[in-house]
C-alpha cells in the first residue's frame, strides 16, 4: 500500500489472487446486501424467473440470485471459479441441489448440455484481462445457448474522474456480521489506462475472538467502453441485440452507469 495510506498494516495478511478468498467469501453476503442489493436484483431475476426453460447463472457466487430463483421454481444451474464461493452457496442450499452448482472457467468450461438463458451478472466479465479470452469466453457461452436464446451481461461504464485519480482506503461498508461482531471494509483502486485495467484492494477489518483481524485482497478489473464491447460481440458467435444504459432497460447516455448488453446466437456465424 502506498505510504500516504498512513494507516498500520503490520498485521495485514495480503492475498494477490483474482480467486475470491475464504475470508471474502465469508463475508460476501454481509457487504453486497448492503451495497448492492436494490441495483440489478429485480433486472436479472426478472430475467430468470421469465424464462421457461434451463438457466445458466455464470459468477453464481454465494447465491444472490441463484437461491430465490432456485427456491420459486427456476431451472437454474450455476458456475464460478471460486470454490471459496461455491462451497459458501452449497452451504445455503439443500444437498440435493449441489449437483446444480459446479467450479468452472467460463473460457473453457464444458456442461454437456445447453441453456434457454445464461446470465453473467455483476460484471463477470470484467475479470477476463485478455482479449482472446473475452472472444473464447463469447463462443463458449454460445456453444451453451439453445437456438434464438439470450445470454445477458453487464459490465460498468467507465468513470474517468476515477480512472485519472487514484483512490485511497475508501470505505464502502460498515456494519455488523454477526451481533455484537463489526466489520469494516475499504477500497483502493488504481487505474492502468495503457492496458485498460483497475488495480483495486479490498480491506476488510473485523472483531473475532478479542483481536482485530486484517485481511487485503488485490484483484485486478478489465474495463470496457462501449464501441468494444459492441466489436467484441462482432467478433464472436454471438450477435447484440440490446445494449441498455441502466437496469431499467433505460438508453445509453452521460449519466449511464452501466451497459447491459443482451445477446443472442448469430444464425450465420458457425
């Protein structure tokens, strides 16, 4: 951490990994109520439930989505790369659902079997740095998606004041996990604008056993702008239907903080 952090860290415990750790894990459910629910819960679970065939929920996590989807009726299956997520996912759903769930690569996974729907929310696809891996990931999904079905995805819009001005220890949530037992957490981010990457730290500080326990994560993010997402699709199996400004279904313009791209199979790509 930059010296100007001026905060102790001699009791910091770094991971440098873009596999979501144990101890992010655990608390993944605390922080995201908070800080996201509301945003895109209503969009994409809309999205599931509309849907009346097989669903895949690709970054499935610890269950935002897939748990109220699967417990109203949905058809859902899901992956995520991190077993730390999934193992917290298991935990939460019924033994005889855990074959629904599965630690996969998006680029280079293989289910044996195809999707009415397949949704990539909360910006997946952001963790995929190398462009030949985006496009792979594209004919991947597609190889998965039934004839004329959606694959849908979000990603942020990029806020330049951001990524010309680096963010120090931010906090973005407060609060307990357990009662009596808090937990705070902090965001630093540094923007790499040659490779379009955002170096972001989370810092989680919390109470357990009488000690102050601190942990850092240091993932790495790819960001988008709009013309490439939409030449990325070009490139790939896929065609874009839609690319929405908000999870409204709202247009694009200045204030739009996300794109949400919908995308089908293109009957002419093989």
């Amino acid at each position: 951490m930059p010296e100007k952090c001026f905060y102790d860290i001699s009791n910091v415990k770094k991971q440098d990994t873009d596999e979501y750790p144990d101890f992010f894990a655990r608390f993944y459910d605390v922080i995201y109520k908070e800080i996201r629910e509301g945003t895109d819960t209503e969009f994409y679970l809309k999205k599931i439930l509309g849907c009346k065939g097989r669903i895949l929920e690709v970054g499935t996590g610890t269950g935002r989505f897939f748990i109220e989807a699967l417990e109203k009726g949905a058809d859902i299956y899901g992956i995520d790369v991190s077993k730390s997520m999934i193992d917290v996912l298991r935990s939460k759903i019924p033994e005889e659902h855990h074959n629904r769930v599965f630690v996969k690569d998006i680029r280079h996974m293989n289910l044996g079997m195809k999707f009415d729907l397949i949704v990539a929310p909360f910006r997946v696809f952001q963790h995929i740095a190398d462009t030949d891996d985006q496009i792979a990931t594209l004919n991947n999904i597609r190889n998965h998606l039934n004839n004329d079905c959606e694959f849908i995805f979000d990603v942020f819009v990029p806020n330049l004041n951001i990524l010309l001005n680096e963010t120090l220890r931010a906090p973005v949530f407060e609060g307990e996990y357990e009662k009596g037992r808090k937990i705070k957490v902090f965001v630093s981010s540094k923007a790499d604008l040659i490779n379009q990457m955002m170096n972001v730290i989370w810092t989680l500080e919390w109470d357990e056993n009488e000690t102050n326990v601190v942990r850092e994560w240091n993932i790495n993010i790819r960001y988008f702008f709009r013309y490439e997402l939409e030449n990325l699709v070009r490139l790939s199996k896929l065609r874009l239907v839609k690319m929405h400004g908000d999870f409204n279904e709202g247009p694009l313009n200045n204030d739009s903080q996300d794109f949400v791209l919908i995308c089908k199979n293109d009957p002419l790509k093989t």
